[in-house]
C-alpha cells in the first residue's frame, strides 16, 4: 500500500511541477522552467514505475530529464577542466555493445536457419526502406546539409538493443528481433558506408573505408568481445547481464545529452521541424515494415516483429559515427531526437499489440 501510495504522490508531484513550468514560461520567464522541468520528468519517471502499464516509460521521462538540463545547462554536458565529454561517446558506445555482445550467442543465430525468409525480409526491409525515407525527409527538410546527412544516417543504422525490449512487450518475435537486429548489426561496417556515400555524399564528404573501420571498432570488436566472455566466462556473464542494460541506458542517456547540449542552438532554430520529419521516419519504419513481411506472407507474429526492426534504428551508432566525423553537434542532431521519440513511439505500439495476442495461423 505504501508503494502505491509513493507512486500516486509522485505523479501529483509531477503535475504540480509542471503546472509551475508552465507559469515560467507563459509568464516570459523560460529561463526559471528548467530545474521545475527536470524535476517533473524524474517524479513522473518514479510514478510511471508504481504501474505495470506506464512501466514502459519510465527510461523515456528520464531521458527527457537529461535533455532538458542538456537545454538549459549546457556546460554540464560539454566538458569539465579540459576534458571534451565527446570523448565518451565512443568508448559508451563500445561498452553497450560490449553489453549487447555478452548476452548473445551462437544459439540466437539459429532463426536464420529455422526462418530464413523471415530474417531476409527484416533485414532487407530495415537497410532497404530506412535510408531512402531519410533522404527523402532530407531532401524536404531544407536544413544546413550536416544536419540534413544525420536524417540520413540514423536511415542509414541497423536497429539496437531497444528493438529486441519493444518486441517482448509487443508479443512479437523475439527470437526473429534478436536475429535480425544481430545480423544487421553484423553487416552495418558494410552496408552503412555505402549507403551514407550513395545518398549522403552531396552532404558531407564520405571516405567509405574510414567509416567502415569506424563502426568496426565501435561494433564488431565490443560485440565479438562480449561474445567471447559469454563462450568462455558463463558464470560471470549471467552477472553481466543483470546490470548491463542498466548500464547501458544510462550511457545512451548520457550520449544524448552530451548531443544535446552541444548542437542546444541549432535544435532551438530547427528542433520543431526536425522532431516532425524524425517522427514520419519512425512511424513510416512501423508501417513500411509490417505490410512489407505481410506481402511476404509473413504471420502477424513475424510481420510485427520486422515493423519494430524497421522503425527502431540505432542512435547510439549513429551518434558514435557523427562523433567520429568531428559533427556530433550537427549530424548527431537527428540521432538524438530520434532516440528518445522512438522510445516513446515504440511503448505505445507494444502496449496496443501487447493487448492483441496474434495467434499460430495468422
């Protein structure tokens, strides 16, 4: 009873809080809403926890507690004493995948052989579908081209870890979301290069073998890694796999943020328009995905699974890439909007299918 009762408070706390932010800012007062903003997202963070159907949004209120002090703090997020907090970037970035990599094994790549269709048409669907959306998008956008290349990009990145979550709470695949997100995973130092080069080069300069390497060593070499510690070290990868995805939010939280913070001006000139185009991105990924496997003849089941592989990209990867290019406060902007958002998008799909369990035959 106590319990609910820190919940429900919480949740009043939170509504009271945001009340008050709403009085700074209607009242020209922006600049005191901050701290009443980043308050309100962390009580409602904690309410959102007291209640299995909210339970989903709890990482999403606090990521959206670190970008508004990203907003209005900036200077927390960008260095300290000398020290560049973009040199984070990657080594978070490794040690998530390092994560993704220890709670693998051999045994997930089995769909490939039980359902080879099923992983093509994901697979295909995500590196075939997501890119060209975001050049598309881009090319309307009539953004700077560094920013317009970060639409590209987050198009351009196979799906993550978040995937693999949304499909459990959808009751989807989740054996067919480990595969796919893996194998696209795998083929991503190939694949997303290329694709950058093809439809990004008349943005930014592209140097293929530069970024093929990149993503090689922020991908591959942390997940064979983790792959290996999983083979070798079981009894200590059990232990691993209870705090990795903590730890791993809070690194994607802390990316985010550090994005934020640094690219806070040009997201307050163009953030309205960009939040708009990265949700059609999203949704159309949902939507392109699922009638896509069902074309395929793909069961409900599996052609669930393939829209969340096809909405949800990796923003960690995307962002590890601008960051190396030197153009996390440009290129990484689009990233990190999409993040957050397809969070949100993606627990409000999973509670809907969550209620409309599809069965064997269909």
């Amino acid at each position: 009873m106590k319990k609910y009762n820190l919940h429900s408070i919480s949740l009043v706390i939170a509504s009271l809080l945001f009340i008050v932010s709403l009085v700074f800012i209607f009242s020209g007062k922006i600049e005191h809403s901050g701290i009443p903003l980043v308050a309100f997202f962390c009580f409602l963070a904690i309410g959102f926890k007291g209640y299995k159907a909210l339970n989903g949004y709890v990482f999403t209120s606090l990521l959206f507690a670190g970008i508004v002090m990203a907003f209005y703090f900036p200077g927390l997020f960008i260095e300290y004493k000398g020290f560049e907090f973009t040199n984070l970037v990657v080594p978070l970035i490794q040690i998530i995948m390092f994560g993704m990599g220890v709670s693998m094994s051999i045994k997930d790549f089995a769909a490939v052989f039980k359902s080879p269709k099923s992983v093509f048409v994901g697979v295909s669907a995500q590196l075939g579908f997501m890119p060209f959306i975001g050049y598309f998008l881009a090319e309307l956008s009539g953004f700077p081209p560094e920013i317009a290349a970060g639409i590209v990009l987050i198009g351009s990145s196979p799906s993550g870890v978040a995937s693999n979550v949304i499909a459990y709470l959808a009751k989807a695949n989740v054996a067919l979301s480990i595969t796919i997100t893996s194998i696209a995973t795998l083929i991503s130092p190939f694949v997303t290069p290329v694709l950058m080069s093809l439809l990004a080069g008349e943005y930014i300069e592209i140097d293929i073998i530069s970024m093929m390497w990149t993503i090689v060593k922020m991908i591959i070499l942390p997940i064979g890694a983790g792959l290996l510690f999983n083979r070798f070290l079981k009894d200590k990868a059990k232990i691993l796999n209870k705090i990795m995805p903590l730890v791993s939010m809070i690194g994607i939280g802390v990316i985010i943020a550090i994005i934020v913070s640094k690219g806070r001006d040009s997201l307050l000139d163009i953030g309205g328009l960009l939040l708009i185009l990265v949700l059609i991105h999203n949704l159309s990924g949902y939507t392109i995905g699922y009638w896509y496997a069902r074309l395929f003849k793909l069961s409900k089941k599996d052609a669930r699974t393939v829209a969340i592989e096809v909405g949800m990209q990796n923003g960690g990867l995307a962002s590890g890439i601008a960051n190396s290019l030197g153009k996390i406060a440009t290129m990484g902007l689009a990233p990190a909007v999409f993040g957050p958002l397809m969070n949100i998008t993606g627990s409000v799909l999973a509670s809907y299918w969550h209620k409309k369990t599809p069965s064997d035959k269909e």
